[in-house]
C-alpha cells in the first residue's frame, strides 16, 4: 500500500517499554500527527522521546497492533 506506515518486522522485535512504546507509537502514526501530539509534552519528555525514536530497534506489525490496541483502551478509560 502506498500510504500505509512502514512495516518494521523484518528482524525479530524485542519487548517495549515506556518511552519506547511512545516512540513508536508516534512514528506510526506519521510526522504531522506526531508533531501536533508532541506540542503537548514537555522539553523533557521531547527529549526522551526523539532520543527513544533515534535508538528504536525494528518493531513487529503484531506490536504495533498491541500498542494501537492498549492506547485506545486506555484512552477510552480516560488513563
């Protein structure tokens, strides 16, 4: 598909965790959706964060999933 998000699965994926799960997540969700949702953090957490996108190792599509799935629960709880 032409606009869909990179596929990450080539290698095996290692457990996320904290900023890592955010980092993805953003990049999921592509450059203009991520920067509107980023003017919201703090100078810290943007530091985390892009450091996390810079170091992330390959995510598997089966991951991406999950943490689409686990933000919306959340989300829907107001967490």
């Amino acid at each position: 598909m032409p606009n869909s998000p990179p596929s990450y699965a080539a290698s095996k994926s290692r457990p996320l965790h904290g900023t890592d799960k955010v980092a993805a997540l953003l990049m999921t969700m592509g450059a203009p959706v991520a920067n509107r949702i980023m003017k919201h953090f703090e100078a810290d957490e943007i530091k985390l964060v892009t450091r996390s996108i810079a170091e992330l190792k390959p995510v598997s599509n089966a991951q991406i999933e999950t943490l689409i799935e686990d933000f919306a629960t959340h989300f829907v709880a107001g967490a």
